[in-house]
C-alpha cells in the first residue's frame, strides 16, 4: 500500500535517529551521515507511492534505500544532493555540539580506539600493507611496490590483516551493529 505524507512523517520520527547511527558508524562521518538520512528520506517521499508494502515493512525498506546509497557514497566517495535540490532543502549545517552528540550516540570514538589497538597489534608486514591498501585507497600494484613485494604477496598479507580486523569485530557486539 503506498505510504501517505503522515506516514513518511511517522517514519522519520521512528527511524531516522536509528538511521543516523546506523550511517555515523559505517561513515565515521556525520556530516556525511546527516546528509545520507535526508538523501534516504527525500527518496523514500519521491517514492511513496511505489512502495506496497506494509507500514510494517517500511523500516525495512528505508534501510535498503540507506544501505543502497552508503554503497554509492562508498563507490563514489561523495553524496549525490539531486534529491534535496528537487525538494529545495538546504544541507544541515552541523555544529561541533551536534557532531559531537553523534559520536557519543554511535560510540565511534571507542570504536576507533578498539580497531586501531587491533591494528597496532597485527604484524607488522600486514599492519603496513593494511594501511596502504584501506586507509591510503593505494591499489595492490602500488602496495606491492612500496613494500618491494609481489602484488600476490600484497593481496595475501592485506587479506590476512583484515581478517584479523574482521575477528575482533565479530566478537565486539559495538563494532558489528
């Protein structure tokens, strides 16, 4: 059944607090986050009418359209603003009480203590090429040369870095929601 004006109202009073933290924790930005829940919800009121779920399912839907746009701000490393110019919204200016509300929310400043004490404790060899690959965006040809190694070898030590990373934060229920 399409979703009425009161409804995406409802919505945004429901989830967009969750949606916020949701996006603060996966971004480590939330200005980037704030602008990602209002490019979520002007999609979600430009496609209203085509959703036919339940009210139920709503929330659902409107973490699909948030996981759909962290994926392109991932791929893209900027937010598409075509939406809130539709809408004639202006970008939220955040100020520093505001974004320093969100990370107490979302307890990222923990978070990022938790994940580089993990880094700092990985090898060395996969520490650096962990940095370079993730944290300098390098691809593997340029790790492998900064580390006079082969791009397999690269790939190898960047793969087993992560998967250490990746163990702490399925054992650390903060890091994983």
């Amino acid at each position: 059944m399409p979703l009425s004006p009161d409804d995406i109202t409802q919505l945004y009073r429901l989830h967009a607090r969750r949606l916020a933290t949701f996006l603060v924790r996966r971004t480590h930005d939330p200005e980037v986050a704030m602008d990602l829940v209002a490019e979520t919800f002007a999609i979600a009121i430009r496609d209203r009418r085509r959703f036919n779920g339940r009210n139920e399912d709503a929330g659902a839907w409107l973490f699909g359209i948030a996981r759909n746009l962290l994926r392109h701000w991932y791929r893209d490393g900027s937010v598409e603003r075509r939406a809130l110019t539709r809408l004639g919204m202006q970008r939220p200016v955040l100020t520093d009480t505001d974004v320093e509300r969100l990370l107490a929310l979302t307890g990222s400043d923990d978070a990022r203590a938790r994940v580089a004490a993990q880094m700092a404790s990985l090898p060395e060899e996969q520490r650096a090429a962990v940095e370079l690959r993730v944290v300098e965006e390098r691809s593997y040809d340029e790790v492998a040369i900064a580390l006079g190694i082969s791009a397999q070898a690269a790939r190898a030590r960047v793969s087993r870095g992560l998967r250490a990373l990746a163990a702490v934060l399925e054992h650390d229920p903060e890091l994983s929601t």
